[in-house]
C-alpha cells in the first residue's frame, strides 16, 4: 500500500572508513534518507553476510575500490520520520576500519559521485555529521 514503511524492524548497516594519501574515501548518497549528503561508503548488511563481507562489497559497489574490512570503530542508529511520525527509515550503522587495496573511484550502485577527500574539503562538502564526528573523533581528521 502507498505510504507504508517498508521498515518493521530496525535494518543492520555497514560502512567502511579508508584512508589513501591523507584523505578518506567519501560518497555522496543517491538515494533516501541522505541524498545528496556526503558520508562513509557503505549499506545494507545481507542475510548471511558478515559485516566485513557487506562493507568490502559495498564498498566495491558504490566507488569501485577494493578494501580489506577490519574492526568496528563507530557504531550509531538513524531514524527518519515522516511529518506524523511514522518510521520511513530505522537503521543501525556499524563503521569498520578499512585498508585500501586497490582500484580507481568510479562512483556506482546509490552513490552519485564518490571521492577521495582531504580534511580541509570536508567544510565545503555536505557531510553527514555522524561522519564529520567519527573522523574528528576516531581520526582526529577534520
């Protein structure tokens, strides 16, 4: 039916944090509820997947570069409400620490354009602020 939620539970979400050259790996979302923001490359955790398989993936998927996933580092709920308060979107992120591989950017899958970003570009971009925090505060990047 229009206008139900696809949400009855919250979903379980992956990103990947990757640093080449002093600057980290970025996407700009495509798709609800962040479009058109700038955050870490990452997405839906599928059924059988471990949380470092969905972030290697996805990460292929949406930017083209090949990474190795390592450990959680940040973890952080997003939920989005409509104007009377109905769920749209409920998702707990976990954020892993990545090493870079391989591959050139090549933004696909949600992402609208990807990038390696220096900390100083951070400002002028439309960045996540669960991302400008984990950077900042894991990173002490930005």
């Amino acid at each position: 039916m229009k206008g139900l939620s696809r949400f009855t539970q919250p979903k379980l979400a992956v990103g990947a944090v990757v640093f080449k050259d002093q600057k980290v790996l970025l996407v700009k979302r495509g798709k609800a509820p962040a479009k058109g923001v700038w955050a870490i490359p990452g997405g839906s955790v599928e059924l059988g997947e471990t949380l470092k398989q969905a972030a290697e993936r996805e990460v292929l998927e949406e930017t083209g570069i090949r990474i190795k996933a390592g450990d959680p580092v940040y973890s952080f709920e997003s939920i989005d409400r409509d104007q009377n308060g109905k769920v749209r979107f409920h998702y707990y992120i976990v954020d892993l620490e990545a090493e870079y591989l391989g591959g050139e950017v090549i933004p696909g899958d949600d992402a609208n354009d990807a990038a390696w970003v220096p900390a100083e570009d951070l400002k002028k971009k439309n960045v996540n602020p669960k991302t400008l925090e984990l950077l900042s505060d894991i990173y002490n990047f930005g």
